[in-house]
C-alpha cells in the first residue's frame, strides 16, 4: 500500500470546514463519504477513518499556530440530524489488527490533543451536537469542555459499541465518562448498553451532556457558549502567529527523510535507525524573528518531523520492531534553544514547548522497542533531546577517551515536558529514589555527563568502551527483535508508565488493551463475531464464556 | 379500581378492566392525550356530531359501529386480533420458535424502535391534516377525513398499549413523547422527515392517503409478521382500518380524475382549470411527489437495520407466508445501483435488501390504483394515462438521494433536473391554483366544481345524507 501522508492543510481538507471569527473557531464536520483513507466503504452519517481524523489533528493543531486569537472553537456538524456516527464500522471491520490498533491510539492522542489545548493553551473547545451523537462522535465530543445537544426529541448520545458491535467506545469514552464528566458508574452502565443512547433531559441530568437546547434556541445558544468559552482562556498569552509549512519529507521504500529527522528501516532484520539531528545555530534573539516567523525554528520544525515520522513508522513498517535512536550535532545549540524557549513569554514559544511535550509523549506511545544510542562524538542527548532517551525503553552509551560523548540537561528536563502519568520522564525513572532526580538535575547544570558517569548516575543503562560497546548493542538489538512483537508491547507499556494513573494513562493502558484484546477475540472479529457480520445478513453467535 | 377508565369508555379485548400496570399507566396518558387532541386534531370540528365509525370489539359485526358521536368523545379502544394458540416465529434466527409473548430482553431496543418509529406516524399525519375540515370538497369527505383521523388516534392508541404493557417505564416514557412531538415543529419534529410537511390541501390529503398510507400498510403487514406476538396482532387489526384510509385516497383521486375528464369534454379548448377543476397533467404532478416521498419512507435500499430487524423475528416481509425460504441467508437480490453515472445490476445480499422487497410489493400494490385511475379515465374516452415515476426518481433517501433521475428513471445532471422539475413536479404555480380551488361545500349532497361524487355513500347512506352535523 502507498505510504499514509499525516500532512494536509485547511486548502485540502476534505471533512471538514475551518472557519474564524474573532476569537471563536468552527470546525464543521461535513464529511466527504466518497473519499474515505481507502476504498472499498463509504463514510456515511458523518462516520470517520484516519483520513477524517488526520484533518482534525491537522486543524487543531493549526488553530495553536496559526490562529492565536482564536480562544474557543466549536465543534459542530452540517448534516441535517446527524452530529457524528463514530468510526466507520466497515472500516473497521476491514481492517487489519494493526491498523485498527494504530488508528485507535492515532484518534485517541487527537483527543487528547484537544483537551491539552483547553488546560495548556486556554483554547476551549464546545461541542454542539446538533443531531445524533454515536460511539465515537459521543467521544469527540465527550473530549470537548462542554457539551450541547440538541432536544429535538430524537437526537440522543449513545455508545452503540458493545451491544451493536461486541466492542468498546475505545476512544477514550468510557474512561471520560466516568473518570472525567464523573456520571455516576451505574448510569453509565445503563447508558452503554442502550444502543439507542439517552437524549433530551435525561442525558443532562446523568451528566453525559451539559446543556440541551431547543432548534428554535440553537444557534443563539451555540454563540453563547462559544463566546462565554472564549472569554475564560483571554487572559493566556497568544501569538503571534505562525503558518506551518508542509514538511514534505523524502520517502523511499526503506527511508524517510526530512531535514532534521531521518527514519531507516530494514525489513530483513526488523530493526531501523531513527536519527534526529540538533540544530546548526543558535536561536534567533527572537523565536518568531524572520520571514518564516518562527516556522523553521528547530525546535519546532524538528519536532514536527519526528511526529511525521513515528506516524509512518507506526502505520507504513509494522514489523520494524525494534529502533537505535541516535542524535546528531551540536548540543550547545540545543541547550541554547531549550533556553530560549524558557524564557521566552509568546504564546507561540508555549505553543512550541507544548508541541514538543506531544511528540515526545507519542514517542512513548509508540508500541515498538526504542534503544537511545549515544556512540559518536556528534552525539547530543542534551536538554529536550535527553527527554527522548529517557523515553526510550533502554539507553547505551560509548565510553570514549575523550569523553566527547555525553548527555546534557536543561529545563527542558526539569518539568515542561511531563509523560502521561504526569511525571517527568527523570521522575519516572527514578522512582524509587526521588532524590535523585535533582541529583542529576544539579550535576547537569554543571556540565556534560559522559558514559561512565551516565551510567552510575542511573541515566545510561549500558555505558561500555569501543571494545564491548558494538557487541553489547548488536546482541542486544538481535535479542529483542527475537522476541514476540506482541508480548513486548504489554511488556513496554506496563514498564514505561510507572508511576500514578491519569486520565490518559487509562486510556492507553486500560481501555485501549481491553479494547485491542477484545479486537482480537472471536465475538468481535471472529467468522461470527459481531463486528464482522455488521450490516450483513447473519447475526453474531457468541461464546459465553466470561474470563 | 380505575374510575376513568373502563372497558365500556375503552373497548378493549385487553381485559384492560383487570389489568392494574396497563390502568395506572393508560390513566396518565389518557388525559393527556385528550390535551393533545383538541390542541392538535381537527381544528374547529370538536363539538360537531360526525357520523363515524367505532370499532367495538374484534368480531366481524363489532369492528364497523356506526353512529354520531362528537369526536373528544370517540372511543378509542385496544384491539388485537385473538391469539393463534401454537404460533410459532415465521422467519429469521428463530424460525420454528415458538412466539413471544413477552419482549425478549435482547430485542427490546430493536422492538421498542420500531413500534416507536411507527406509533409515531400516526399522531404526526392527524397534525399534518389538521386544517383541512376548513376546506372540505364535501361533508362526505369531511366525514372521511375525520374518520381516519380518529383511526389515526386509534393507532397510536394501540402502539401505546404495546409499548405501556411490554416496555416499563421507558415505555411510558415514549408513549409520552409520542404526544409530545409536533408535525413540522422546529423543536419537537416528528422522526419521520415526510410526517413535518403539512397537508396543505385535499389533493394532497388524497395523495397521503393513497400513497403514504400504503406505506403504512406494508409497514404494518411486515411487523403484522413479528414473533413478537401482541406487535403482530395488533398490526393485524389496524390493517383492517388502514384499507380504509386507502380506500379514501384512491377513491378521492379517481374522483378528481373523473370531473377532470368531465370538465376536458365540456370545455370547447379541453382547459379543465377555465372550469374550475385540477387538470390530469397537475394530478401526474403531484401524484409523482406524494409517490415517491411515500417511497423514501421505506428507507434504504441496503439496510442492516432491516436485515437485523429481520434476523432477530421482529419484522417480516409482506404476506411471509408465500414465500417458500423463511431464513433469507444465501439469496440475494438484484438491484439497479448507479456507479459512474450508469445504471448497474448488482446482487445484494437478501436480508440488507429487504427494504426494497418491501418497497417492490408496495410498488406493484400502487400500479394497480393507478391502473384502476386510468381505466376511469378511459371510461371517460379521455385519451391520457397516468403513471407511476422510477423509483429513483426523486428520492431523498437511499442509494438514489444523491443523484438526479428523470421520472422513466434515466440519470441526469442536476442542470438538467432542474431545467425540468417544473414538469415533473408541482410549482408554486400549481400549488396557488389548487389551493383557490379549496372552499369548502359543506351542503348535503352537493360537490366542489373540482371532484365528481362518491359512486355511493358510507354504510350505504343516501347522497344527500348528513355525515356532519354542522349546528
């Protein structure tokens, strides 16, 4: 299959509508039912596939960037009765595992998106449901900060999925529903087996929806909300702006490049070589100074590709298992950027910090084995760099005479850059000695910390000389490519994520793995399983079995 | 013991008189449904004695009770056919089964949908014809009019009944709403798109009645399959009421075609409007809209709610009996599907096409009306012949929405449709002409210029007999 571009722009979009007007964004879902990821089912009903989610990720993220003055955008929809159907189903039950998989977790992040937009960036979010709210259009708008539906007396939310399908709301619907509008867990019980869903009043009086509003009062109270929304985040800093440019990577069978990031695969071993490389200057004065207006800026720029990048490695190589992540260049240049942004007051300096803190969180979301490899004088694990060694499941690092090779902290590693759990990445490392994250902070104030150091200080896990060193890393990279790809990511998963649950740890650790398992289980996909026989004529026949 | 409500306000084969759950729920409704009545039933017509039919219990001489009764005061009653004893599921999954007597939990939302969906047409088309007593052709149209309205009445009462007795409280819940949504209301609109379009003239009521309420029929003669036994009782004996909607609507139309022939005679240019009547090319019109507004109401062509619905035992097709296979999991169904802009055969498997195995039966029970319209018109020695559109013509829901058909079925641009729909359909025009043609004629026995008489009157009363008591 020709690779997935994760790249678009409003110009493009098919499903959807941006618009502007002061400081309230909409985002229309209109989507385009003869244009699907791929052929062979048709989106109707306002129903998604990556190709619809792909654009949201995309106007999101725009909306930080590139509209600033923008403090609440509303979600909304076109079709006449029909906010959003949720996934499409036949797409789903075409899929493979791993692209069901990846398509979960890629719309789930988006969510999430949403929501840090909101607590981060005072960007809020409404969700007017003006028609049926189904499955994942519920959750769409469950990840809203507020939620109107219409009372027409036939437009309800529903979660269809386990008794229609035998499947979960896997994008983060039950976790919300409980942990985050709080519905009381019994009525959320009863709510997720009526496939019809709940509408009008009692939908506001469970907590699953804020407000429902007559047709008459619709658009009136839309506008409402949207301004009072608007009006809580105004007191944030924002801009200036900043248009994103296309990244418009080189892709080849067995490489992707782009001018920071470069992603090498190969199939015969199943491993790849992810390498970012640092920047080749220091930061401007000013981040947004220049024609770009900051648009280029490594720290951005960089950062973009990587996401770009673990994307297509995600979706495009699903047997690369394993990666040597590696960095190239001049570490003093990142410092001095990691810096830069620290002080900096914009709101594009936050917005590009914040863009980090995502993609480093998708580099631990991303379910292949990482080892951070620091074994060249070039090497610059430094400052927000060092976050993706510390993300990555082990670190080895070569010990040279020199001690050219070392690792480096800013403030990027001292709290902006939190993992899921809300820890920092060198909380989460030393969780049983607290102490010695600032420890590691003060010693990295005061220099580069070379192999041997790194090791004792607990951030390299193997720091041996050239005569060991490409030994230890090739048997090591062998061994776990060896290993079951499938017990390896619920090995990953469970170790990565010490520490407290949140919200987004529940999603990607509870909710999806139940939800993965059960899309490999017989009552969903099996030859009789529900979701395979949706819309055809047999119906499903279970296994009664309860685990 | 229930004070409002007895078996003599309410007839009843329900022993509704013992049945403490169905009372206290049918004395909450009961009231209300009376509010609803005289906000939203025939306006101006309540304290008027109409000469209407009553169904009084299910035997051949109980079910067509004649007599005047003003109608806040119409018994609405709870009938179900009587029970087969060993009935068992006729089709799907559990064919060979024996029947429900009670809603299988499983299916509760599936059935509780469809009896909502449907009970819900009924109070909608009463809304939608609400003004039309102003402007009655003749008291025995009046008369008709109101008789289907209170069966329309009827019908939700017996959709209540279904969802009071078998669903709980959620069911009291629906049957509330039922009450509670407004034909055309921008708030509260009824589910179906066709039932928030008012009735806005007696053409269009005949119309409805012909062709929407046939819907109706084929509606209820698949759910009068269901082996949800009281659903399918129930459907059975509405059906009897349902011809005679029908019979108002083909009638009503045969009669306009008639005086239009009469009038295209007397006219020295054939100019049926210069005479005060509705020419046949107007009636082609509308009869091609209210036809395939009826034939949307079907819904899509390729359903997995009808092939569930089916599955599961709770919806049939017309007259399951005829058909030899009752399972439908290897057959499949030959549909003409638009890909590229061309007409394709495609097979579709048999249970997601079971919406237009209805819809098919449906359309032949229509050509033969508009078979009998013609033979009228033939009688008349009038040279015309009045036709039934493609079913792709039209349509604004299922696989033919998004495109545009002439009337014979041919794919066209929209530049086309548009350069032509004031031939195929009604305009403003034609909707302001037929509109001035509606004052009412409320004299024994005398007609609007625009439809011939009745061929002979309700219960065999005379011509000038007065079904309305205007006083």
């Amino acid at each position: 299959m020709d690779p997935i571009s994760f790249e678009t722009h409003p110009d493009r979009y098919r499903h959807w509508r941006l618009s502007t007007d002061g400081d309230v964004a909409t985002l229309v879902m209109n989507v385009d039912p003869d244009h699907p990821h791929r052929p062979g089912y048709e989106l109707k009903l306002n129903s998604y596939d990556l190709s619809v989610d792909i654009e949201l990720a995309d106007a999101i993220q725009r909306l930080r960037f590139e509209h600033p003055e923008v403090r609440a955008v509303v979600v909304t929809a076109e079709l006449d009765r029909v906010f959003c159907s949720g996934a499409n189903i036949y797409m789903l039950g075409s899929s493979s595992h791993s692209f069901k998989v990846n398509f979960c977790k890629f719309t789930n992040e988006t969510r999430l998106y949403l929501e840090e937009a909101s607590a981060e960036s005072g960007l809020r979010a409404l969700a007017a449901c003006q028609g049926t709210t189904a499955g994942g259009g519920y959750e769409l708008a469950l990840a809203c900060d507020e939620i109107l539906l219409v009372d027409d007396g036939s437009s309800a939310v529903s979660f269809p999925e386990t008794p229609l399908l035998a499947v979960l709301p896997g994008t983060g619907g039950l976790t919300r529903l409980v942990d985050k509008r709080k519905v009381r867990r019994d009525r959320a019980d009863v709510f997720c087996t009526v496939a019809e869903g709940i509408k009008g009043k009692r939908a506001r009086d469970w907590g699953l929806v804020d407000q429902v509003v007559p047709r008459s009062k619709w658009d009136a109270t839309v506008a409402e909300r949207a301004r009072a929304l608007a009006a809580e985040g105004a007191a944030l800093a924002h801009g200036p702006a900043v248009a994103l440019p296309a990244l418009a990577p080189t892709v080849e069978a067995d490489r992707i490049a782009y001018r920071y990031v470069e992603l090498r695969v190969d199939p015969a071993t199943r491993t790849g070589d992810l390498t970012i490389t640092g920047p080749t200057a220091p930061p401007p004065a000013e981040l947004h100074a220049g024609a770009d207006g900051g648009a280029e800026l490594w720290s951005l720029r960089a950062f973009r590709e990587l996401d770009d990048a673990l994307l297509r490695l995600r979706f495009d190589h699903p047997t690369i298992g394993v990666l040597r992540l590696r960095t190239r260049g001049d570490a003093a240049h990142v410092l001095a950027h990691d810096e830069a942004l620290a002080r900096a007051t914009t709101g594009f300096a936050r917005e590009v910090r914040l863009l980090q803190r995502r993609v480093l969180k998708r580099l631990d979301n991303t379910a292949r084995s990482f080892f951070a490899v620091a074994d060249a004088a070039d090497s610059c694990f430094a400052g927000v760099l060092l976050e993706t060694a510390l993300s990555a499941d082990r670190f080895y690092m070569l010990i040279d005479d020199a001690e050219a090779i070392a690792v480096r902290t800013s403030s990027a590693n001292a709290g902006p850059m939190p993992t899921g759990s809300g820890l920092t990445r060198l909380q989460a490392r030393f969780y049983g000695t607290p102490d010695d994250v600032a420890k590691v902070l003060a010693r990295g104030a005061d220099g580069p910390i070379a192999g041997e150091e790194a090791e004792q200080l607990g951030l390299a896990t193997v720091a041996a000389d050239d005569i060991d060193f490409e030994d230890e890393l090739r048997i090591a990279v062998e061994e776990r490519a060896s290993l079951s790809p499938d017990a390896l990511t619920g090995m990953e998963a469970s170790l990565r994520w010490v520490g407290p649950e949140t919200l987004e740890t529940k999603i990607f650790g509870r909710l999806s793995a139940w939800q993965n398992w059960i899309f490999t289980r017989p009552n969903s996909t099996g030859e009789q399983g529900a979701l395979t026989l949706y819309g055809r004529p047999e119906r499903p026949a279970f296994n009664w079995n309860r685990t | 013991m229930s004070t409002v409500l007895s078996d003599d306000k309410i007839p009843n084969n329900v022993n509704l008189s013992s049945d403490r759950r169905l009372q206290r729920a049918l004395e909450a409704w009961q009231p209300k449904f009376l509010d609803w009545w005289m906000e939203m039933g025939p306006a101006g017509f309540q304290v008027q004695d109409v000469y209407l039919r009553t169904a009084v219990s299910v035997e051949a001489s109980g079910w067509a009770h004649f007599d005047y009764v003003k109608m806040p005061d119409y018994r609405w009653g709870i009938f179900l056919e009587p029970k087969q004893e060993g009935r068992t599921i006729g089709f799907g999954d559990y064919q060979g089964q024996p029947v429900w007597d009670e809603v299988p939990g499983e299916l509760r939302n599936m059935l509780r949908r469809l009896i909502v969906t449907q009970g819900d047409t009924e109070p909608a088309s009463v809304e939608q014809q609400r003004l039309l007593g102003q402007t009655a052709p003749s008291l025995y149209d009046l008369r008709n009019l109101f008789q289907v309205n209170v069966e329309e009445g009827r019908h939700l009462w017996a959709m209540v009944y279904l969802l009071h007795t078998y669903f709980g409280r959620d069911g009291r819940e629906e049957a509330e709403e039922l009450l509670g949504r407004r034909s055309g209301d921008r708030d509260r609109p009824r589910i179906l798109g066709a039932f928030n379009e008012p009735t806005t003239h007696w053409l269009s009521f005949f119309m409805f009645t012909m062709f929407t309420d046939r819907d109706g029929k084929y509606q209820l003669s698949a759910l009068s399959e269901s082996g949800f036994d009281p659903l399918a009782r129930t459907c059975r004996f509405m059906l009897t009421e349902e011809a005679h909607h029908m019979f108002v609507g083909e009638t009503g139309i045969q009669r306009v075609v008639k005086r239009a022939c009469e009038l295209m005679k007397q006219d020295p240019s054939g100019d049926v409007r210069a005479l005060g009547g509705i020419d046949l090319p107007t009636i082609q019109k509308y009869l091609n809209l209210w036809y395939t507004l009826s034939l949307d109401l079907f819904g899509g062509e390729i359903s997995s709610n009808a092939a569930d619905a089916f599955a599961a035992g709770l919806k049939g097709r017309h007259k399951e009996d005829k058909y030899e296979e009752h399972k439908v999991l290897d057959q499949s169904y030959p549909m003409e599907v638009l890909e590229d802009g061309k007409i394709v055969a495609k097979d579709i498997a048999m249970r997601t096409a079971l919406n237009e195995v209805l819809r098919a039966e449906y359309i032949k029970d229509c050509a033969r009306g508009v078979e009998r319209w013609n033979k009228t018109i033939r009688e008349e020695g009038v040279d015309f012949t009045l036709a039934l559109p493609s079913n792709r013509f039209h349509r604004h829901i299922g696989i033919y929405a998004d495109s545009h058909f002439t009337p014979g079925g041919e794919p066209v641009s929209r530049a086309v449709w548009e350069a032509h729909r004031h031939e195929w359909l009604p305009t403003d025009e034609d909707e302001a002409y037929v509109k001035s043609l509606m004052q009412p004629v409320l004299e024994p026995g005398k007609m609007a210029s625009w439809i011939a008489a009745p061929a002979k009157g309700i219960n065999g009363q005379p011509e000038q007999f007065e079904y309305v008591r205007l006083v």
